[in-house]
RNA sequence: GGAAGGAUGGGUGAGCUGGUUUAAACCAGCGGUUUGCUAAACCGCCGUACGCUUGAAAAGGUGUACCGAGGGUUCGAAUCCCUCUCCUUCCGCCA
C-alpha cells in the first residue's frame, strides 16, 4: 500500500509508474478525496481543542457547550472516516511501483531471460509428459481425485508419494543448513486482515478459499501460499534492529481457485487446487532489498542446480508482476514433453509495500522507525519438481531415475518402475 | 463448554478510590564523557499515527488521537459500565 503523502509529492511519477502497470486509475478523485479528508481532520481537531481546554478548565458554565461540540465532532468524525474510507478503498487496490531496472512491457512477452544454465537432455525417444509416466506406474491417479474431490487435484501414491516428500525435504534441509533460513511449520488457515497484509485480499478475493467457520469468528482463508503466513509474522510489530534480517522457510500446501484460468493446463498436475510449495520469506532492512532478492533468488536455483535440472532465470516485465512486487524473478525448468521452460519459482521483492499494509516496522541504525523490507520466493514448488523429475529423469522402459542428492531421502534406490 | 484473573510504549512493569499522568521506573536502543581497545561507570536522548506549519532539502516547531478492539457514562476516562478478541490458571471434553 503506498503512502498518499509521496503519491501527493510525486503525483507526476506515480501516475507514469501505474501506466506501466497498466492500471486504470481515477487520479483526480484519489487527489481530492486526500484534500476533504485533511480539511475535515483539521476542522475536527480545532474543535477537540476547544472541548480540551473547556474540560481543563473545569468551568461550569461551559460544559453545556462543550456537549454541543461533542456532537459536532461525532457528525464531522463519521463524515471524515467515510471519506477516509473511500480513499483507502482505492490505495488498498493499487498495485506495488516497479523499480527502475524492471523492464517496461504489457505481459509475459516482455520477460527478459537472463541466465540459462544446465544441459537438455537428448532422448533417443519421445519423451513423455509426466502424467503419462505417473499413470503408467500407477502412482499418479487423476481419476480418483475427481471421484473424491473433483477436477484439479490429484493422488500421488507409492514411490511417487515418497518422492515428493522427499523432494520437500531435500529442501527444506538445503535451505536450513546452506542458506541460513529457520523452518517454520505454520497454520494455513489466515484471517482477512493476514491476507490483505500481503495483498491478496481485497482485490484478489475471487482466487482465494475461504473457510466456512463459526459465525462469531472472523473470515479466514486457506493460504494461496505459505508466503501469506511466513511474512505476516512480523505485522503489527516494530523489530529490533538485532534481529534482522528474519529468514524463514516452510513447506506447506498451497490452495488457489485459479479462478480465470479455464483452459489452461487442465491436464495433469501443473495446476491444482492444491500442492505442496516450499516457500521462502525474508525481513530485512528496506535498504538491503535487491541483494536480498539476489540472494534469496541463488538460494532457489541452488535446488535446481543440486538436481542437475536444466533452468533458466528471467526477470519479469512491469506488466507481468504480481501486485506486491516491486521487482520478481522466474525460474523456468525444462519440461522435456512441453519442449519449453515452465515456472518453477517466482522471486520478489516487495520493498516495504507489504510492510505498510501489515504495519510492520523497525528502528533503524538512527533509531528511527522505518518500514521493513519484505520478499519472498518459491524454494521450489514440490509438485512441478516432481513433474520436472518425472519427465527429465524419465528412461525409455517408463521408469524414472531418482537424482544422486535425493536418493538419501528415498532409501538410496536409483529408480522408481513398474510394479 | 464452565469458573476466575489478566492485556499499558521495542521489552519488563507501576498507575486503575475518574481532573499534577502531559503514562512513572527499569531494561534494551541511540548520542556523549571517560578510556590504548573492550567492558564498566556517569550524563543526555528515546512511543505510534495523522493534521497544520518553517525549510530547497536535511531537520525542526506545533496540534489532535491512541494504554488489546469496538461502543457507552461524564464537562472530562488508561482508570467506571457493556460487548468482543486474545492470553493465563483451574474444571470438563478430546487427537
């Protein structure tokens, strides 16, 4: 969320960085709705200082008045909070500034690539695609997940179950051990409040799974993503500077509608409702953002690179951010039966745009309070691991081999057949 | 689910028989003195949000609100009343 007061400042340039956005956006009532508000709060506090003085006074004779200013104030205090209202209604909305560096583009074609790393594998054969191999070995089950639960969600059985944990803690302990991250195991279930300290609500509503709970309770949601949890730890504090930066992983389900996209990858488990994701968070001071990106970003790619996985890395353009991102890396691996690149983790800093609508702050090296510096990126996503494995590791006779770091997690077998 | 107690600044914790509280004190933090360095000691500063204002800016000045959240009583509420949330202890139930 950004503050009115710089959007007042660098009114010019606010608008210029929403154009890249392309966000659509009302710019004269955000303005004027900014000055009814200042003018009502000025008009109201004038008369709380008159009752003030009146109380202090303790003069009789005035009391009668300042009952009458009582209800003036009321009166001006509903009109102000209404105002108020609307405009944070519009703030709440608006998506996070792309820094200078983003590429300026309408959608993913503008994406930069980067960095390629890792060899495509040649197969002597047509490679399958993943749900292929899984049904074959019968470890993969689409159609009992619809009979049970519905479309978009799948059984992972056996070896494959196995393997998926095993792809989960692989991570977790590089994470732990190499990049100096804390596991946290979360609640993944969040109130309203949580989900619009990173940004998903109110805008993106229609993505998210909400609870059904009692009625006293307030909403709470399914986490699209452990991001939403990991980072709201810190909202509605103010941190020591000692303890920064805060870095934390989880593997946790994830739960999206994935609402608006129909047609798209209905087949096998590239998107679900539901899937695994090994997620990372940094609190850091707002200044260290970008080398922290940088090295939240290594941290990822590690995985891929201790998984011999082809990849590559791309910088997303100012039309294809997500809304709290300031700046967001991709990381694509190989999917042999696709012939192309498939997001396997989305890296972003968030500068402190998350940090203002969480409230989340810390006193820096002046012993001023400042907002912190939030990012966060997928370390990876389990499930299209999993699916990265299955088709890159796959053999000719339709079993699959297991990679050399995971096979300590999987009883040290090579390979996964058919039974 | 029942009963009792509690929630105060970054932390600990007084105030809670309405008006010298304009939120004490301690710790942490920041600055300084001393010092070969560290430590210690001593001195000073130190809540948050928003408005107005001086200034090119950095940084000041000033006002209002805020003592878990929201309402109420009162000329006046951290303090009294109501509702809710959370925490602690005890009882019951339970993986």
């Amino acid at each position: 969320m950004h503050n009115i007061k710089d959007i007042r400042k660098n009114f010019e340039d606010f608008k210029k960085s929403m154009e890249l956005r392309n966000t659509d956006l009302d710019f004269e009532n955000i303005l004027s709705l900014d000055e009814k508000n200042r003018a009502l709060i000025q008009e109201k506090e004038n008369l709380e200082k008159e009752k003030k003085n009146i109380s202090k006074s303790k003069d009789e004779k005035l009391f009668a008045k300042s009952k009458e200013i009582s209800t003036k104030i009321d009166d001006l205090s509903k009109k102000q909070h209404s105002i108020k209202k609307q405009l944070d209604d519009i703030l709440s909305s608006i998506p996070n500034i792309p820094l200078k560096d983003v590429p300026i583009g309408k959608d993913e074609n503008d994406n930069k690539e980067i960095l390629k790393v890792g060899e495509i594998k040649n197969f002597a054969f047509k490679p399958k695609s993943h749900y292929e191999i899984g049904e074959k070995l019968n470890m993969l089950d689409f159609d009992l997940a619809t009979k049970t639960t519905g479309s978009r969600f799948v059984f992972v059985k056996d070896k494959l179950a196995s393997l998926e944990r095993a792809i989960s803690n692989f991570m977790i302990d590089t994470h732990t051990k190499i990049n100096g991250y804390t596991e946290i195991s979360p609640p993944l279930m969040v109130t309203d409040e949580t989900m619009f300290g990173t940004g998903q609500l109110p805008k993106f509503e229609n993505d998210q799974f909400e609870i059904k709970f009692d009625e006293k309770e307030g909403r709470k949601f399914l986490i699209p993503t452990a991001e939403v949890i990991l980072t709201n730890m810190v909202k509605n504090q103010i941190i020591n500077l000692n303890s920064l930066p805060i870095r934390v992983v989880a593997s946790t389900p994830c739960f999206r509608k994935e609402a608006g996209s129909y047609g798209k990858d209905t087949k096998g488990m590239i998107r679900q409702h539901q899937f695994y994701k090994v997620e990372l968070v940094s609190i850091v001071e707002n200044s260290n953002c970008i080398d922290e990106l940088e090295r939240m970003t290594n941290s990822a790619t590690m995985i891929l690179d201790k998984l011999k996985l082809p990849y590559r890395k791309i910088i997303l353009s100012t039309g294809d951010m997500g809304f709290s991102a300031e700046k967001t890396y991709d990381i694509e691996v190989w999917l042999p039966s696709e012939n192309k690149y498939r997001e396997i983790s989305s890296c972003s800093s968030c500068g402190t745009f998350q940090a203002r609508r969480m409230k989340a702050r810390y006193k820096n090296k002046e012993n001023v309070t400042d907002f912190v510096g939030t990012l966060n990126g997928s370390g990876l996503a389990v499930g299209r691991t999993l699916i990265a494995i299955l088709e890159n590791y796959q053999t000719e006779d339709g079993s699959v081999q297991i990679p050399d770091v995971l096979k300590p997690y999987m009883d040290n077998i090579d390979k996964i057949s058919i039974n």
